[in-house]
C-alpha cells in the first residue's frame, strides 16, 4: 500500500505517535511519504525520518492538472472545492496539492489532526483519493469547543474518522460523526521501550514526568502531591519532569512556594534516548493530567504508554483515554485517581514511595497489559487495516 501522511510543522518534539510509526508502518512492506506544512527542528538524539516535502514554498506554477487521470472530473471537484467556506485555499493551489505526485500516487491520504485534516479535504476530494483523519486530543476537545460544526462538512464527506481510543470517540460521536466511519487505532510505544528494562537507580528515588508543561498536563497538582508525600516519607527522593512549554515560569514558582527547589527538577525537552534512559532510571511515572479550564484535554498519552511497556509503576487520573492504558485494578488498588485530586493523588504516590515490592509487583502489571494491548506492530497492522476499511474518497457536495 503507498499511504501519503498528511501534517502540520514535522518532525515535532512533543509528537512521537505521528513520526515514529512511519518505519513501523515500512517495516511492514507499505511505501509512506510524509507531506508536512513546514518542517519541524529536533535536536540530534531524538532521529526521525525527514519529510517528503513540504508545502510552505510550494511552487504554484507548471501544468496543475499534470496527474489529473479525469480531467473534466478533475475541474468539477476543483469547483466544488472552491465553494468550502471563506478561508478555501485557492484554486490554484488546491489544483497543485492534487497533481502533487505524492498524493496522486498514493492509494491513501491520511491527515493527523482535525485542522489539518480540514485543510486536506478538499485537495483529497479533487485527488479522487481515499482520505481519512485521524484525531488526538485538542482537535475533539477544546478546537471544537470554540468553533461549533467545525468537522460537519468532513463528516459529511464520508472520509474515514480515525482516533486513539474509547473516549475520543465517544467526542466524536458527540460533535456528530457517523459512529459507522470512526475507528479505533491505538498507538503503541516505539520497539526500543519493549526491548530495554526497568532498573531504578539505587540513590535517591526518583518520581519522573513526561509532558509539555501546559495545564492539561496538571504538573501543578503533580508537584504539590510529591510535596505532600516527601514530608511523609523519611527516605529522600526527587521529582523530575521532562518537558517545556508555556507554564515553566509559573512552574518553577511553584517548585519555590512548597520548598521543593532541591529536590525538583524541570530539566526541558530530552531527546529520545534521553527519555529511554530516564524512565529506566525512576522508581515512579505520575502523570496527573486534568481538563483544561479551554476545554483542552488528552487522548491516550504515549508518555503512559511508555513507562508502562518498561515496567515503570504508573500513577495517573482518571482523565480522558488514560484509564484504557493501564490494568483494569488501577483504580481498585489507587493508583487511578479523580483528575484534580491531589489528596488522593499523594496518597498513591506515598503508598509506593513506601513499599518498594509494591513498585515491583504494580510495574510487572503495567508491562504486562501494555505488551497485551498496544505494540508497533499492532499499531502498524491496525492502521492500514483502518485504512482500508474507513477511507473514502471524500465527497464536496
């Protein structure tokens, strides 16, 4: 199968789940090209396949309908294509994003995020190719929130709808979508989580973090429950959060404010071996992700995913696709809190901080449902069978 990836700024730091499945998807025997708004700039220990090409400077001149096996069809989507709404590209440049021998060629167009998604229909329409987006988080939770009937044109193409999990569907269903075109693909963690193991360093414990500090993350009660189970625990530990983003300042106040500056470390971006080396290196994942107050929330965070497939004990909330990540005991055994609630969040966090066999037994657990449930090769063979089986050529009436 020849599959054109369709994205924004790539490859982009913070979003593993669309670079690193491309050579999972060629491993397979299938030929991608990546289409990418612009390209993205990653520092050198974080690899990953550079873009096809990307469209920012596209030239607009030659023969636009060079690729156009129909020409009068070709014209006639062109047309209805020009009627989408006020912000239509032009014309031309739609006529040009079809002929591109990328989209041409391939037998299927995948968009990853709703806006783009939106962006590519009706160059995917004038194509004649099969199409399908595959959402994540924002573009179902807070993008729609602010731009009410934003996707019932693309639901009305008839374009295959594509997301992560349970709950991101189920807002797709609710912002409209036909629940007989959306499907189920999870992501998976890349190859070298499964092939490294869990070994926690022997000095001080550590409790890690992984994500972009923005408030849907909810690093904000994460630190106050780690103040709260460091008075309560005579061992010392620190508290590492990878990661940058808009809330640092505000973050590094709060690291200030409970006395933490010590023991806390906001350290940035790492790269992906960096990643690999520190989950295999902490003695506890927290990730306290909550609703932001835009409405912004997460999908099925790979950050989760990927301590869970190193055998790394995970404390999380009960937020969004999270609770589809770990065993189904989770909340049973408190380690799956309301989102919001730092009480019982430094209750969890301070049960494991104290019982070292505890950590063992609830990490053996998580990398057991995590092989059980979500692996590349899963992922790879889930997403071109979706393909298959949801993408259309997308309809403009």
């Amino acid at each position: 199968m020849k599959i054109a990836i369709l994205t924004s700024r790539y490859p982009h730091v913070t979003r593993t789940f669309v670079f690193e499945p491309v050579r999972w998807i060629e491993d397979q025997g299938h030929q991608v090209w990546v289409i990418a708004s612009r390209r993205g700039s990653l520092q050198s220990s974080l690899p990953a396949p550079a873009p096809s090409l990307t469209t920012e400077r596209l030239p607009l001149g030659g023969e636009v309908m060079a690729g156009a096996r129909h020409p009068l069809r070709f014209l006639r989507n062109l047309r209805r294509a020009r009627a989408l709404g006020r912000r239509r590209p032009s014309a031309t440049r739609i006529a040009r994003l079809a002929s591109l021998p990328e989209v041409a060629g391939a037998d299927h167009l995948l968009a990853h995020f709703g806006p783009v998604g939106l962006r590519w229909l009706p160059v995917a329409a004038v194509a004649r190719r099969r199409f399908s987006v595959f959402f994540h988080g924002y573009d179902c939770s807070s993008y729609p929130r602010k731009r009410p009937g934003v996707y019932q044109r693309l639901f009305a193409s008839g374009a295959g709808i594509l997301t992560n999990g349970e709950h991101t569907r189920s807002l797709l269903l609710e912002l409209g979508a036909p629940p007989d075109r959306v499907g189920v693909v999870r992501l998976a963690a890349d190859p070298a989580f499964r092939h490294a193991s869990w070994s926690p360093c022997t000095g001080p414990r550590r409790v890690l973090t992984i994500g972009r500090l923005v408030q849907k993350k909810g690093i904000d009660d994460s630190l106050e429950a780690f103040a709260r189970s460091s008075r309560a625990i005579s061992e010392e530990w620190r508290y590492q959060v990878i990661g940058d983003g808009p809330l640092r300042g505000e973050l590094t106040s709060l690291v200030e404010t409970h006395g933490l500056k010590g023991s806390v470390e906001l350290r940035g971006f790492a790269g992906r071996s960096e990643v690999l080396e520190s989950l295999a290196a902490a003695s506890l994942f927290v990730l306290a992700s909550k609703t932001a107050p835009t409405g912004d929330s997460e999908g099925t965070p790979v950050s989760i995913m990927e301590a869970a497939t190193l055998g790394v004990p995970v404390v999380s909330t009960r937020h969004a696709g999270i609770p589809e990540l770990l065993p189904p005991e989770a909340e049973r055994e408190g380690f799956l809190v309301r989102e919001g609630d730092v009480g019982a969040l430094s209750a969890a966090i301070t049960r494991l901080m104290g019982d070292p066999a505890l950590r063992q037994r609830w990490g053996e657990a998580c990398r057991s449902f995590a092989f059980s449930h979500y692996s590349p090769q899963r992922h790879a063979r889930d997403l071109v069978a979706a393909l298959e089986q949801y993408g259309r050529v997308p309809r403009l009436e």
